[in-house]
C-alpha cells in the first residue's frame, strides 16, 4: 500500500489487523465507514475510489427495463 505497512495503516486507522485481513481477501464487506476510513488513511477522495459505481435507483432501473 504506497510503501507503507498493512500493521502501520491498521494501526493508524484504529483497526485489528483480521479485519483489514478480511476485507482484503473478500470474506468481510466494506462498509461506508470502513471506506471512508481506508480513503482517509491512504490520503484519498473518496468520490475517486467509488467513481463508476452505480446508483442504487440508477441500477434498479436498468435491471427492470432489461
């Protein structure tokens, strides 16, 4: 992660390590405040990081209009 530490991001974003462990290998979901603190602790916007996902109504609608 841009040079650094998996333990000095956990630590830093207040963490235990088997959470950031879990998420990175698919077995947790990332919630909103999980997001905001991982963007938060590698210095970057949020809005870059979910860029290209979907509105929830936006893809509601494409799937009942399929």
């Amino acid at each position: 992660m841009l040079g650094r530490k998996q333990k000095d991001f956990v630590n830093g974003a207040d963490w235990r390590e088997i959470i950031f462990d879990e998420i990175e290998h698919g077995k947790r979901n990332v919630t909103f405040s999980n997001l905001c603190q991982i963007c938060d602790g590698l210095n970057c916007d949020i809005a870059a990081v979910t860029e290209g996902i979907p509105h929830l109504k936006s893809a509601s609608k494409q799937r009942t209009e399929e």
